[in-house]
C-alpha cells in the first residue's frame, strides 16, 4: 500500500510517501510496524494524538481495518485561517 506522510510526519520520517508490505490488520497496527523500522518512525508517530489519518482519501480512526485499503495518509490536525 502507498503511505503518505505531510508536514512535520513528512519533515521527521523524511520522505513524502512510501510503498509499504505489510500484514497490519489495523492503522495502530501499521503504526506499531512502522515505528519499528527507524527512530525516525518512532518519532513520528511518538504521539498518535497529534496525528488524524485518511484511507484512500477519506478521513478514518487509528482502530479502523485496512482491508482493501490502497493509500494511508498521516498528517496534523488541519486548522482554518
């Protein structure tokens, strides 16, 4: 699956996306995988709370399953202005 990363998630890990295997059942589960890559993973995902997610475009929960899904995006909360 394609793992999209934006702003400071992008700045901390490095990269702007990645094709990523993985047998994660759940996002927490592909975060628990990806935070044991690298200790810039695990920076970056150090905090879930400052974290929202989208599957395949459409915003989702951490618990939510990852069957089918095609592209994760991680970024900050998004504010107005």
């Amino acid at each position: 699956m394609n793992v999209v990363y934006f702003a400071w998630v992008r700045e901390r890990i490095g990269l702007p996306q990645e094709t990523v295997e993985t047998s994660a059942a759940t996002v927490n589960d592909l975060i628990a995988e990806l935070k044991q890559r690298e200790e810039r993973y695990a920076a970056a995902f150090a905090d879930t709370s400052a974290l929202r997610v989208a599957l395949d475009q459409e915003l989702s929960d951490f618990d939510a399953p990852l069957a089918g899904v095609k592209e994760v995006a991680f970024f900050p909360p998004m504010t107005g202005g």
